[in-house]
C-alpha cells in the first residue's frame, strides 16, 4: 500500500466512524417522532445534544484535517473517480464543520429536539403562540449560523441553502422559479375554468386505516422498496430517514376519510427509501455514498409519488386490488373516475396533501417567508398574519387556523431553514430524469401497466443514486439527461397529462 492509499484508509475510516455516530442520533430522532413519550422530551433532547456535540467533536478532529492537507497534493487519479470525489466533499464538510462551534452545534441539537414536540403540541391545537417562542429561539440560532458559514454572496439564506443544495444560492433559486410560476398560474386557471372536474369526493370516502395500512405496504414493495432493509411507521409529519447500509425508515399518517394522504405519502416516502436503499453500501460516509443533494433526493420521491403513482397505467395494475380493499368506497367507482379523483386539481391548504400542478406554489410561498425571516424583514410574531395575506395571493384561500396555515410543516422546528426549495427544484429534475429514462427504457406506461417497475428502479440506481455526490446537481442533471436544468420538461408533463384529463 502507498503512503497516499495509507492516508485515505486512515481518513476514510474517520469518516465512517463519524457517520456511525451521526445515524446513532438518527435512530433516537427517528424514536422522537414516532414511539417515544411525550414525557420523554427533554431527556431526549439532553441525548441528541450530548451526540451531536461528540458528533462534532469528531467531525473537526485535527487529525482529519492533517490527513486532508496530505491529501492537497497527491495524486488521486480521475477527480470523478471515488478517491478523488471522497477527498473533495471530506474536504468541504471539514470546512463547513471547522466554522460552527461545539455549543451552537449542541444548542442547535438540543432546540430542534425540543421545538419538534412543541411544533407537534401547537399543531394539534392550532395555537402558534405555543411555538412562537421555539421559532424565534430557533430563528436567532439559524442566523447564527449563518453567520459562522458566510456565503460568498453576503447572503445569510445562501449559507443555509448551501447545506442542502450544495452551490445553489437564493437568487439562482429564484430565476429557475420565475418561469415555472409564470408557466404554472395561467394552466392552474385553465383547469379551474374547465367545464370537465373530477369527481373528488371519491377520495373523501371511508377508507378504514387498517385497510390503508396493508393496501400502502404491498404498494410499496411492489415499486421496489426492500422491507426486508426498511419500514413503515406513523408519525405528525411523514419522513424518510435512511440509518446506514440495511435500515431504511419511512412514516406516513393515515385519515380514515382522506385515501390521499397516506397512499401517495408512503409512495414519496418510498421513493426516498429507494434513494437510500440504492446509495452504495461499501462507502458508507463518504461522498459517492451519499446523496447528491436534497433537491436530487426529492427528484426520487416525488417522481414515484407523481410521474409513476397518479399514473393511469400504475391503476391499471393496482385498481383491482384497491377495490378488493376498499369495497365500500370504490366498489362502484370505475378506473377512469377514480384516477380523474386522485388527480383533482384545485388550491388547497395542506402542502403535502397538495396536488402535483399547485404544489411548487406552496414551496415558493415558504420560500419567500423564510428568507424574510432570516433577514429580518419578518418577525416570527407576524408569521400567521404574513402567511394567510401571502396564501391568499398565491392560492386566493385564507386559512381558516394555523394549523391550516402556518403550523402544517415541521421544517421550521427542525431548523430546515433552506430546505423548502428542494422540493421544487426535485420536481424538475424528476421530470427532465423522467423524460430521459422513457426515452431510453421504451413505454413505461405499459410496464407500468403489468405492474412492472423493476426496469425503472434499475435505471434509477444506475444513474442517479450509484453516484452519490460524484456530480453536483446541476451537472449530475447534464450528465444524466445531457441537459440543463429547466423546467420545460414539467410544463411538458403537467401540460399534456392534465389537458386530457380536464378536456382543456
């Protein structure tokens, strides 16, 4: 062994032993929001601090920093090569890392844990006076880290982007929205104009939960979510978290009158799944072994939530079965009304519950507060006022309480402040990766039909989710479809889909 391959075992192993302690405090989150105590709050909060301070401790190591600058100049061969990709984001988490001090990491821990549960309380009553004082405590710290990191461009939303989004800034963020919106508003109007609706309430139906529960696990080992290296549990808010190599976790939350919500939730949530499922267990840790992005990450999700489950052909395969299930409600509904109800599109109040034509509106409505937030041009008192006058322009609706309105999502009290345009971005990059992979597959649409999504996953792994963060986004984006990022190719889809639905 060469003395350079003997300094990249040495970090490589660091790293590992890093990631290691960082999923530890992934599985005691995971516990937080679905089977521990409320009574347990704040002794878990103690725990995840105390982990991620070691976590950290860990993560800045000085050795790793020696090992890095040994590193600088050796030759690693191909700079896509996974030598040479490993180094560059070991060397970029160093230095993020080397910024943020031991107590505000710990700080930032102990208040996520405990704004979470208090975020869960205000939801459930409706009452954002019981967060107000979490979401400004939280605000103050997600400046202050802001601050820590910098942002070339001097501005505080880019330096928490930039964890998500590796190199995307607020402004970039914005141009690709611009033309999106401008696209989106004119065919929103269109379908709500349209003489043709669907029969929505279809949807509204009772669909008894225990049903639900085994009608979205077999659902969701059909498209290729391994059960045999995850699950499927309840939590307020769904989520998807990948522990390491074989212990993938995904939750969802069931109403007896809503078949949306968890259906096509456990599909995003899957979709996620399948990402971590794919990543490449041997560089567990390590850069080609991680996801490229959030915004790729979501790419995954929302193309098996949307692009393959609200698909005519996905129902042709599972209406049977979901009639079988859900006798009562669907006994009497054809395939063509029921697939018209799960494609209903019309402004609406709950984000994750948000049809795929109406749903960016919602992350850029979240887009623009949160950079009002951190700048300060908002105040957290002003947040539910801010919000209903801001939905009212985007959605012409008012939200009849906060839970309706500015309580729906957790991100806030889990500090993911930079996290909201993910979601948008990871709709076009689904719908340009979506375009490419039906141009080189053949007819998805009648694979889809025989219940056959083992050649879609395939390509998935291959492309997107063997490379980890070998490629930033926007080129990983190129390199797959040979294009930029646009957002053509979801006007394309959206467009053609939901003009011969609603006969526009």
């Amino acid at each position: 062994m060469s003395s350079t391959d003997a300094v990249y075992q040495e970090l490589a192993d660091l790293l590992r032993e890093v990631e290691l302690l960082n999923s530890t405090g992934s599985v005691l989150s995971w516990d937080e929001q679905t089977y521990m105590p409320t009574g347990g709050s704040e002794h878990r909060a103690n725990q995840l601090a105390l982990l991620a301070g070691l976590t950290h401790e860990r993560r800045v190591s000085p050795r790793i920093g020696e090992l890095l600058a040994e590193l600088q100049s050796a030759d690693l061969g191909d700079p896509d090569g996974d030598v040479a990709v490993n180094v560059r984001e070991a060397k970029r988490n160093f230095e993020r890392a080397t910024k943020l001090p031991k107590r505000l990491v710990e700080e930032l821990s102990r208040t996520t844990s405990l704004a979470q549960q208090a975020w869960i309380s205000a939801r459930k009553d409706s009452e954002f006076a019981k967060f107000l004082p979490w979401l400004k405590k939280m605000i103050a710290l997600k400046r202050e880290e802001a601050a820590a990191h910098g942002a070339p461009s001097g501005v505080a939303y880019d330096a928490l982007l930039d964890d998500y989004e590796p190199g995307m800034t607020a402004a970039r963020v914005a141009e690709v929205f611009a033309p999106l919106r401008d696209a989106l508003v004119p065919l929103v109007a269109a379908i709500q104009a349209a003489p043709k609706q669907p029969p929505a309430e279809i949807v509204e139906r009772h669909y008894p939960v225990t049903a639900q529960k085994v009608f979205v696990d077999a659902a969701a080992r059909r498209i290729g979510f391994d059960m045999e290296r995850g699950r499927i549990d309840e939590s307020a808010h769904p989520f998807c978290s990948g522990f390491g190599p074989g212990d993938c976790r995904l939750t969802t939350r069931f109403h007896d009158h809503h078949f949306n919500s968890a259906f096509f939730g456990v599909l995003h949530e899957a979709g996620h799944g399948m990402y971590e499922q794919g990543l490449r267990a041997d560089q567990m840790g390590l850069g080609v072994g991680q996801a490229c992005s959030l915004g790729i990450h979501e790419s995954q999700s929302r193309m098996w939530e949307n692009f393959v489950g609200r698909s005519r052909a996905f129902w042709q395969y599972f209406y049977s079965s979901a009639q079988q299930a859900f006798p009562t409600a669907l006994g009497d509904v054809s395939l063509d009304d029921f697939h018209f109800a799960i494609n209903d599109v019309r402004p609406s109040f709950i984000r994750v519950e948000a049809d795929e034509v109406t749903y960016n509106l919602h992350i850029m409505l979240r887009f623009e507060m949160e950079q009002k937030l951190l700048s300060g041009e908002l105040e957290a008192e002003d947040v539910p006022t801010a919000w209903n006058e801001t939905f009212q322009k985007f959605f012409a609706l008012t939200p009849e309480n906060d839970a309706h309105g500015c309580l729906q999502d957790i991100h806030w009290g889990a500090g993911l402040f930079g996290y909201f345009p993910t979601y948008a971005l990871g709709n076009m990059y689904a719908a340009q990766f979506f375009e490419t992979a039906q141009a080189e597959l053949g007819d998805l649409n009648a694979l889809f039909a025989a219940g056959d999504f083992r050649p879609l996953k395939e390509w998935l792994n291959a492309n997107i989710h063997a490379h980890g963060k070998r490629y930033p986004a926007g080129r990983l984006v190129e390199v797959v479809t040979g294009k930029p990022l646009s957002h053509e190719p979801l006007m394309r889809q959206l467009t053609a889909k939901f003009s011969e639905l609603y006969g526009l």
